[in-house]
C-alpha cells in the first residue's frame, strides 16, 4: 500500500478544523440514514419483490435487474453489470427425511440438502450412525460405517462470545462431511444445523465433493432434530430415509452489478465496498447477505446526497455466487487489475444487519495502526472494535492482484447471526430498521474516512 | 464511599496472579452462563406462567409467589420477602377509539389508556386538537384548545444514537401532557405513543395528575395511527370517539422479593443487585423487566454454583412498583437503613435483555475511575462501555440513605428497546437466548469484580 506510514503520520497530526469537519460530516451522514434513510425499504424490496437468489436461478437474474435499476434510480455517475459464470445448482422439489427407530414408530426432520449435493435418485434408506465430532468419524474404521448413513452431530460452540468463532469451529461439518463419509463407504451424511440455537430451522450451505472419493448426498437437519435423532440412538437402533432431488447444471452466466461515483482527483484509484447479491434459496437472504449489499447501496447514496466530492472513485459492488464459488469476487479482482486501475482500499459487510460493533482490517501492522487511528470518530456512536480482522469472502482475491491492499469487514454484533444463516428464518422480519440504518451509517463514515486520508 | 479511592489504588497495582485468578473465574462465570444458563427457560416461565403483572394486580401476587419459588429452588442463603404497599390501578375492559373526519367515515384506532388514568364514564367524544410538541400546547390559548381533544403528536427523536435519550427528550408529553392539556380546558389527551418504529402497537406507560388541575382521560395511540390522524387533520378537521374504563382502587399490600448469599467477612455490608418485577399490564414485560430481574437471579445463581463465597453480603432484590411509584425501591432502602446495613454498591438491569454493551456508574469521580479501571476484564466479552451514567430507578432511593454509595446501571445495546417498551410486543419471543445470557454472565462477573475491590 503505497504512502500508508506516511498517511497514517499525516492524519495522526491534522489540525482541529479538520477534526471539527470531519465530526459535522459523519453526524450529517447518521442523521441522514436515521432520518431519511431508504435502506430499510431497499431490503423489504429486495427480500419480498426478489426473494431468495440462488446464483443461476431464475430469483437471482431477477435480483441482478433490481440491483441495476435501484442504481440507476439512484443517480449515481456510473452504473453498470459485469458478465460473470457461475455455478448452477438446484434444490429441485423440497427434500424430506424419516428416521424410524428400531421397532418404533417413523418421523418426519426437518432438513434441507447441502448446496452442491447430489440428489438421492429415490428413496434413499439405511442405518444411521453417529459422530460427534468430524474427528471421531475420520478416526472411525470402514467396517462400522459401510452401507450407512452418517449423522454428524458436531455442535458449535456456544461458549465462544464471537459467534463467527463458533462457526468457524464447526464449518468442516459441513465443507467436508461427505467426503470423509464417502472414504469408509458411507451412503449419506446428515450433519446437525450450523446453528447456534436448539431449533426447528435446518440450515444449508456449501459442501465439497473431491474426485477421487464417491458422491454422496448430504443434508442439515434442524439442531433440535439432532438431539432427538442422538437421543434415539442412545437408546437404540434408528434408520434414516431420504430423498433429494438437487442435481447440478452447466455453469450459467450471471452479473456482479456496479455503482460508481467518480473521483475528483483519482478517478483510476479505486475504493471498493460492497456485499453479495446471491443468497442460499430458502428464506430471503435478509442478513446474508441482503443487509450487506443495502448498507453499501444505502453508504453511497448518502454519500452522493450530502453532496460529497470523493478525491478516489468510490465504487459499490453487489458480488454474485459468495455461497457457492466466489466467481463475482474472483473475476471482479482480476478484471480491475487488467484494466489498468489501482485498488487502494476495500471493505465488505456479511455479517449481518446487526447492531455495528466496529470494523476488522486484513492488512499490515501499519494499516491496523491505521484503522485503530480511526476509532475516536465512532465513539459517539458505540463503535469500539478497530482491530486485525477479517475483510469478507468477495474481497478477498483483491489481495492477490493487489499488493498491499488493506481490506476491511464490517463487524456488527454477532449474537443473532447464526439464529437465521442460511435457514428459512433469514427473512426480513428478522432485520431491525435501526440496526440496519447504523450500519449504512457506519459504512458511509468509514468510507468517507478512507477516501479523505488514503 | 469509604475507602474509595484506597480500593481503586489497590486494584490498580494488583498482582499478575490476581489478574488470571479474576480472568479464570470471569470466563467460568460466561461458560455457566452461556453452556448450562438458566436464563432463558426462567423468562420463559416468568412471561408465560405469569405474564404481564402490574402492581396490585392477581398476577403481581402470583409474581411474587413464582419468584420466592424460584429463589427457593435455587437454595441461596436467605430468601423472603419485604412487604410494601403499591397503588392499584386497573385498565378495566380494553379500551376503545375512533376518528371520524369531517364528513369522512370512522376509523377504529390502536390505543392503549396510560397509566394512572381515570376512564371516560361512557364514551367521550370531542374534536380533535393536533400540537406537534409539547411546549406547542403549553404556548396555546385557552379559546384554541377548550372543549376539544388534544392530540400531542411529538415523536421521539430517530437521530438520538442511544434511544433512551430520545426517550427523555420526549418522556414529558406522556407524564405531563393531561396536566398542561387540562389547564386549557381540554376534554381528554391523546398522545403519540413513545416508540421509534412507525407501527401499529401502542405503548403505554406513567402519567400524573395535579391536584390543582382537573382530571382528564390520557391515552396513547400507535405511531402508525398518530401519523394518520395527523394526515388527516392537515386536511380536515375530526373528531374523536374515546372509551375508557379504567379507575384507581386504594393502594394495595405486595412486596418485594429477595434473595441472598451471605457475606463470609462483612455480612452487614451489602451490594444489592436488582430488577423490577412489576410491569406494564400489555405484553409480558419480557424485556421491561423480566429480563432485568432474571439476570440478576441468575447471577447470583452463577455464583452459588461456581461456589464463590463472597466478602460482603450479595442481595438480588425483585423490587415491585416501580413502573407506578416506586414503593419498592424506597420501602427497601428506608428498610436497610433502618437495620443498621451498611449498602456498599447497588446495581441495576432495567435496560432490556439486549446484547451488553457495558456499566455505568452514578457516583463521584473516584467511582467512575474505579469503574474504568474494570474495562479490560470486559474486552473479550465485548463489553466497552464503562463510563459515568445513570444507575436505575428502584436503586435510585438508596442514595438519600447512604451517603456515596456508587450506583451502577447495566447498559445493553439500546437500539431495539423502544420497539417493545410497554407495549403488547414485550413479549418473551422478542428476547434473544444467547443476548440474555451474555447478560446475565457481564452482572455475575460485575458483581463478582464489586466484591472482590470494594
């Protein structure tokens, strides 16, 4: 990052003027996200007037030609869609599970196949096993899990304050479930429900297959149906059938869209910022990651409604397929570099539409130091956490093509997050118009911070 | 304080032993909490087996019995119960409204009669006045406002970051708005209700008379409804239906409820930690204030459990009455006085069960840096505010009796609160499991930190 020490010295000496503009400004930007803000009515738009927009579904071309046109409404200096492949994969009709404990009477689960799964072809049955953890599974030896279904009852750890924490602890569940299955001969995996709460909510998300190991299906069963499925087997046998109809099509071309305000004084130095237009095909993606990409919308628009003059471009970009693949952040990063600009900065927010807590940066001890210099603008706003973080999935290969670039994640409390990822309760019902419009607000002050000293 | 200063120089040099020793027993207090909590199924309980109980009311009594059960089962040293005498205010049959404009048809309203006041005996009905603030009415003429309704549509200010300063800023319409309505000569006062989200429940709430101005009929109309009528009356002008059977009986006999571990080295020297049990008679007072007085029972059910055996003597108190008068909070400190108790510390949850975000301190200097000095037992758990503020309102009193004693209010994230406070939506739905109980286990490790340098 070039002259970041330099940056940091000069902003850690500007004079009181500066300080006293700055302090007006961000206080007009929240007053403008509280008092007229739209991104409440933007995410009842896109969760109910869209819905959920799995990446190649006929729900996410139709999100693509919201986005476009919501952009456009908004004026902003350019607006425009980038073509991109993606992944096409489909649930089909609804899945649907039975256990049927030994000499007991059969019960419907809730669950939802993993994205990427093959489907079952028919009624799939066989004995369940349990695991309750990956590693006792890949300890486990061949005789005992051949011809079975595993149930991977792994839970995440509460106990973690960071919730993210608790995820990251549980994701190979999930990522990698099937395919250490798959190597003892296993017919299906059923993991218990990334989820923090013991509910009846399954919920789904990506899954990985290797080409040297069989496929097999793989579906999240709600947390509470986890804990009857482990106290049945406590007691006695139980067996599982199964069916899913998901299968995987060609990839199908799809559009990160773009909205631009045009720097005054670099217009080929970019500050990118922005969330994924593609969510999981059940509920409406409301937090994940609709949130994210309305708080960016909503960052610039107040941006350009208080009349600001960025020296850099700022450039909002709602990413496609972040779920499965990441071919929006990938082929935007690469893109950027060959056209020619310069990437000097990035933030990303999918975390939720949460109360905002702070930000996270992804870069050098001096661009920590750099983002913890910024700490005392936000205090009047109950933002404490400037820290060594993570950026975000969609920003992330920017920092292979760009040396050096800082990237920032948004971080917005993260207690509730894990209630509605990638479940049927993801909807806009469950995102606070305050917390939504703190979080705009944030973001817009970030932005403009960024733009001001980099 | 005695020692104030002392206490806060020891704790400032204290050992690394210490130190490690307070971070184990914090991070056993969170695990507790958050692994084997009892929070969540006791609000649960206390909102759906006993529900909204306002003071002197059957369920208030059956509060009372449900909490001394409840503190019983969890074998603290002392538990009994201080008998108080509250007002008796009862709502009577639900109250009822309707506008009808000028040559235009009825529309049935969301009200809700506040608190304290007297009905309509039959149904009122009177023109409808609009003041969009309060000190607009108090500038008003007589001829302008006799005979009419008074309508004060003043809405709680979005642009405040922490919504209990909006509240404030607009508390006065609802306690004082009969009184000033009255000097006019008003018929009945209609009042914007005060919450943040334009919606369809009403939030009730205190209001008082004087005994120099009549009495008129106060009530409080949903936000959604006030913003109707308003657009109504900028055309036309309306009248209003009102019917409320609402009456004041003689002040009844309750109590409040209390529970102890007694302290090993100064048992007459107590920190005394609280909610309040009574509510509002809408909703379930699930975050007003179940939630406040479950995560003082579980913090000290935390503590019992981890066997901490405290200095002083470490008293949860369920204060009664303090939405209506308080009776509970000055009965309780006039009584400590009067034993000869020295009260050391007092703490108060009466903010919601909304993720924490830190403590403040009503007090002197010295106990605010006292405070400070805590923050960095807190940074893990995401706790940032410690700063000088207000305590609450039941543990307000002990302040006339003891002379310095700091008093400490638990700040959760604020944003929510005004969504549910007094209305038919503060119910146990509305409360966050893991927010709850990331409450409860900041007050244990707070109380526990109280003890250990007072």
């Amino acid at each position: 990052m070039r002259h970041f020490l330099f940056t940091f010295l000069l902003t850690s000496f500007f004079s009181r003027g500066q300080q006293t503009s700055d302090s007006l400004f961000i206080r007009s930007v929240y007053n403008e996200a509280l008092s007229h803000g739209m991104s409440y009515e933007d995410l009842r738009s896109l969760c109910k007037d869209v819905g959920a927009r799995l990446s190649g579904s006929a729900e996410a071309e139709m999100a693509v030609e919201w986005s476009f046109q919501k952009m456009k409404e908004y004026g902003f200096d350019k607006v425009y869609k980038q073509e991109i492949m993606v992944p096409h994969w489909e649930r089909g009709t609804t899945e649907a599970a039975w256990i049927t404990p030994d000499k007991g009477k059969m019960m419907k689960l809730n669950i939802l196949a993993l994205g990427g799964s093959i489907g079952t072809d028919g009624l799939l049955k066989g004995e369940i096993i349990e695991f309750s953890h990956l590693d006792e599974l890949k300890k486990a030896k061949k005789s005992q899990v051949e011809g079975k279904i595993v149930f991977l009852n792994q839970p995440m750890n509460e106990q973690e304050i960071n919730t993210f924490k608790a995820y990251g602890g549980c994701y190979a569940i999930r990522g990698f479930g099937a395919v250490e299955a798959a190597k003892l001969g296993a017919k299906a995996v059923l993991i218990r429900s990334l989820g923090l709460p013991v509910d009846d909510h399954p919920h789904t998300g990506s899954m990985h297959y290797e080409d040297s190991v069989p496929r097999i299906p793989a579906a999240a069963v709600s947390t509470e149906d986890a804990e009857m499925i482990s106290e049945i087997l406590a007691m006695k046998k139980a067996n599982l059938s199964l069916e899913m109809d998901c299968r995987n099509y060609e990839d199908a071309p799809s559009f990160n869209v773009i909205a631009e305000l045009t720097g005054t004084e670099d217009s080929n130095e970019i500050i990118t910022f922005g969330g994924h237009l593609d969510s999981w095909d059940t509920g409406e993606g409301a937090h994940d990651d609709g949130a994210g990409v309305i708080h960016c919308l909503e960052a610039l628009r107040i941006l350009k409604t208080l009349g600001y003059k960025p020296k850099h471009t700022l450039r909002v970009v709602f990413f496609m397929n972040e779920e499965n693949g990441n071919m929006g952040g990938k082929t935007y990063a690469k893109w950027s570099k060959e056209k020619g600009e310069l990437q000097i900065a990035a933030l990303e927010s999918d975390r939720g539409g949460f109360s905002p807590r702070g930000f996270q940066c992804d870069g050098t001890e001096e661009q920590i130091k750099f983002l913890e210099s910024l700490a005392y603008h936000f205090k009047d706003y109950e933002l404490h956490i400037f820290e060594k973080g993570y950026g975000g999935v969609d920003i992330g290969p920017l920092k292979s093509e760009f040396d050096g670039i800082p990237l920032f994640g948004f971080a917005p409390d993260s207690q509730r997050y894990f209630d509605f990822h990638h479940a049927p309760s993801d909807i806009f019902e469950n995102v606070n118009k305050r917390e939504l419009e703190l979080g705009a607000a944030a973001i817009a002050s970030m932005i403009y911070l960024l733009d001001k000293n980099l």
